[in-house]
C-alpha cells in the first residue's frame, strides 16, 4: 500500500493533469497544501485524508 506521502503526490500530479489548462501550476499546488494541512492536523487515518483532500480539491477546481 501507498504511504500517505506517495498517495499526495499521486494525487498532486492528477490535479495537474485535470486542471492545468485553466490553473496556474502555482494555485494547483498551493490549494492542495492548505487542505492537506489543515486535514493532517486532526485526522488519524491516512486513507480518510486522502477522500477529503480530494473531495475539497474536487469543489474547489470544479
């Protein structure tokens, strides 16, 4: 199984893929920053992270 580090960068480069025609590399990688802080601080499964950080990516790029 992936450690939480490689299932983010995964995650990172598909958001890159998805959103890269209307994003800046800049805020691509600056938004998944602040949600993935903001979930690591209280959560305590890595794979429950990884849903929300996705989810939250998924609402915010549309």
């Amino acid at each position: 199984m992936l450690n939480i580090q490689n299932a983010l960068d995964t995650l990172r480069k598909d958001l890159h893929e998805s959103h890269g025609h209307s994003f800046s590399a800049g805020e691509i990688d600056s938004k998944p920053d602040e949600v993935i802080a903001g979930h690591l601080k209280g959560e305590t499964l890595d794979e429950f992270v990884l849903v929300m950080v996705e989810r939250e990516h998924s609402e915010y790029f549309g």
